[in-house]
C-alpha cells in the first residue's frame, strides 16, 4: 500500500534550486492523491512565481523521486496557480532555515 507519508518523504528530497529548500517545506506541494488499484499518483503542487522557469525540471524531478516507491507505476505532476503560493505556507524549518524566523 502506497501512503501520503512515503510521497511526501520522497518529495523532500526534491530541492528547489533556487531556494534550496525542499518543495514540501516550501509549501509548494498542495495534494497528493494516490490510485491504489493502478499505482498511480497525482502531485498537486504551485510554484512560488507563475513565470519560475524551473516548472520543467520538477515535471523530471517529481515522477524520478516518487517512482522510488514500491508499487507506484505513474506520477503526474499537476501545476495550479489557486491559490496562491507566498511565505506564509513554508514550515517553520523553512522559515528558519531562510532566515525569516529564528
């Protein structure tokens, strides 16, 4: 059985390049919705600026690190701009890690 918990895990190992934070601490990762039956998961996820030329890289990046897990067969990566990414939905490791809380 495939979990939320295992993805996630896996999605912290993907570093955002320009932040060097993990998209999960980021706040950049919204949903993940998993397709027992067919080993299928759906990424949901924003990027900090619409216009971020790193969108493509995630697109390789996700489905490599996800494809890790036991018995996941596809990953999809979907990118929303609603709502809105901004500071607020970093973790406070995040935070603290770029200097906006200590």
């Amino acid at each position: 059985m495939i979990t939320k918990e295992q993805v996630t895990e896996k999605l912290k190992t993907i570093i955002d390049p320009e932040l060097n934070v993990n998209i999960v601490d980021l706040g950049l990762v919204y949903d993940i919705a998993i397709n027992q039956e067919k080993g299928k998961i759906e990424v949901t996820m924003t990027l900090t600026t619409p216009g971020c030329p790193l969108s493509f890289v995630f697109e390789e990046w996700i489905p490599e690190a996800v494809k890790k897990i036991e018995g996941v067969k596809d990953v999809r990566m979907n990118l929303v701009w609603e709502p809105p990414w901004d500071p607020d939905k970093m973790s406070d490791d995040a935070k603290e890690l770029m200097g906006i809380i200590r």
